[in-house]
C-alpha cells in the first residue's frame, strides 16, 4: 500500500489507515487523531491521511451542522468521519472469520459500522461526496445526500430501529428544512409519510444523477427592446 511513499512517511501511512476499524467501532465514530496513536495529534497526521484519500483507499465524511443545501458550503472541514473507499477492504482488516460473522449475524456492536461503510462505498461508487449531520445536542444523522434538487437524510440500520435523532428532526421539519428521508436497513419497501424505508441491499438503486435544469430560451431582442425602454423612461 505504501510502496510508492516516502520511507519517512510509512510509519504514519500506516497508523492512520490501522485506526480507521477502531475509529468506526466508537459510538462517536469523528476521526479523532489521538486514537491513531497515543497522544497522536494532526500536525504528525494529517499528510498521511491525505495520502490515503488520494490514493482512493479512505475516503472522508464531512460534517455539517445544518441540514440544507450546498452541502459542501456547510462542511465543516476539520470535523469528518473516515470510511475505507471499498467495503471488502475493511471487511478483511477485520480478519479472515469475518465474512462468515457477517452471514450468520455474529457481529454485535460492530455490525452497525460496517452497514454505515456499506453505504459510504455505495456513495463514493456514485461519485459522490460525503457529508453528515452532527450537533453539539448530540442529534446525528448518518450521511446527508442532495436528491432530487434537496437536501435528504440517510439513514443506515443494521436491525430494525427509530434512531431517536432521526425522529426527532422528523417532527421539526420547519426548523431543519427536511422534507423526506431515507432509511436503509432490515426492512421491507415502504413508505410511512416522509420516509421511504428499503432493504440494505437495495442501496445500489439510489438515483443520484444530478438533476436537469431546463431553461427558457431567453429572446435577447425583447430583452434589447425592454431595456431600451427603461432607459429613455429615465
């Protein structure tokens, strides 16, 4: 994975991409450098992780703490998650059993992080960019995508379940802008309102294309003759 890196910077490569299980197994899954390495800090850091998200092996998830649109513009840029850019690379940092763990329901608390992975790499394989919702309050929503011309809650389950921020931000929909969501998870085809709930498996149907913008044909000489107007008027 390093090959083609400086000797200097393999160490750091290599403990930044190490940590990213780690970070995503944390009920505040923020990348926090002091998991990297004890006392780690970002100035010893942060190229590395640079490193990586050019090389197309992590991939950042920024947060935001508005839930509206340019999701970029409301990107908070040192406060992101990180996912690795393909689920089957995190899937064999976890070991060799995991695979299986995963058909017969052995997870436990880690299922939810790489469900979550799961849709990260579905994004970023739709060439999109990631972002978040999280406030000091403690209200989180997984992944923000703009859909349809809006700014859409996704939210990502590994069993059936209400995530109370998700529910919350359900019942506010003049104070967060927010007219329908996405929930992924053990679920069926259904609609209950605003909220479109799917299958996990069914994420790869997401249509994401950017919507068509179609305007009018402006008629300049209309234009020329409407200004003119105005003009001898002053």
């Amino acid at each position: 994975m390093v090959k083609y890196a400086d000797d200097k910077d393999k160490p750091h490569i290599r403990a930044c991409f190490n940590a990213v299980p780690k970070q995503l197994a944390k009920e505040n899954k923020k990348y926090q450098w002091s998991k990297v390495e004890s006392g780690g800090r970002g100035v010893f850091y942060r190229d590395s992780l640079q490193w990586l998200e050019d090389a197309d092996i992590i991939r950042r998830c920024y947060n935001s703490n508005i839930t509206g649109l340019p999701l970029e513009g409301n990107a908070i840029d040192n406060v992101f998650k990180v996912y690795t850019a393909d689920i089957g690379m995190l899937v064999a940092m976890l070991g060799g059993t995991t695979r299986a763990d995963i058909l017969q329901g052995n997870l436990g608390g880690f299922k939810g992080a790489i469900f979550e992975n799961l849709m990260a790499d579905t994004l970023i394989k739709k060439g999109q960019s990631l972002y978040y919702f999280q406030k000091d309050s403690g209200l989180e929503l997984d992944f923000l995508i703009r859909y349809k011309g809006e700014c859409v809650p996704v939210e990502v389950k590994a069993k059936s379940a209400q995530a109370k921020s998700f529910s919350t931000i359900r019942k506010h929909p003049e104070k967060y802008g927010i007219k329908h969501f996405v929930k992924f998870g053990d679920y069926n085809v259904g609609r209950d309102g605003d909220l479109l709930t799917l299958p996990a498996y069914m994420q790869f149907l997401l249509d994401l294309e950017p919507e068509e913008v179609i305007l009018e044909t402006l008629d300049t000489d209309e234009l020329t003759r409407m200004a003119r107007e105005f003009l001898d008027q002053k």
